[in-house]
C-alpha cells in the first residue's frame, strides 16, 4: 500500500493534469467550433469524426501534441475532457 505521502503527491499530480486538460479544452473550444461551422457552411455533415479529420490537416494538435479523434473532439465540445480519456494512442 502506498504511504500518504505518495498518495498526495499522485492526487496532486493528477489534479494538475486536469487542471491543465480542462484549460486546454477551453482554449481549443473556439477553434474546434469554428471547424465546425466552416464545415456546415459547406453544406456538409460536421460530425466529430470529420471535425477530427479537419483540424489533423490544418495541423492543430490535441493536448498533447498528437492527432485528433472524434471522442477528443466531443469531449472537448462538451466540456468533459481529461487526460488519458481521448481515445488516441497517445491518450489526448
């Protein structure tokens, strides 16, 4: 069992991490949007997927740094991104 202090350190660890996730997530909500509406503008279904496909082309990285997926794109739509709950490889 880990002692207290190793417990502290990883919830402090962690609550930095979603700290800086959900500080992430409100920074790229304009531009995840803004992909969004350019896509229905075309007349096209803006799903997550293909949300994901547009912003991986225009080079926007997810948290980090890696590729978009569709649940990182709804999880950042609706607010409830975290770290290592993207669903990529990389886990953001």
């Amino acid at each position: 069992m880990p002692s207290p202090d190793i417990r502290l350190y990883r919830d402090i660890g962690q609550r930095i991490k979603s700290e800086r996730c959900a500080a992430f997530a409100e920074n790229v909500r304009p531009v995840v949007e803004e992909v969004r509406d350019q896509i229905l503008a075309q007349g096209k279904r803006a799903s997550y997927r293909a949300i994901a496909k547009r912003l991986n082309r225009l080079g926007i990285q997810a948290y980090r740094g890696g590729s978009w997926y569709a649940i990182s794109v709804l999880r950042v739509l609706r607010g409830s991104a975290s770290p290592g709950r993207t669903g990529g490889p990389e886990g953001g």
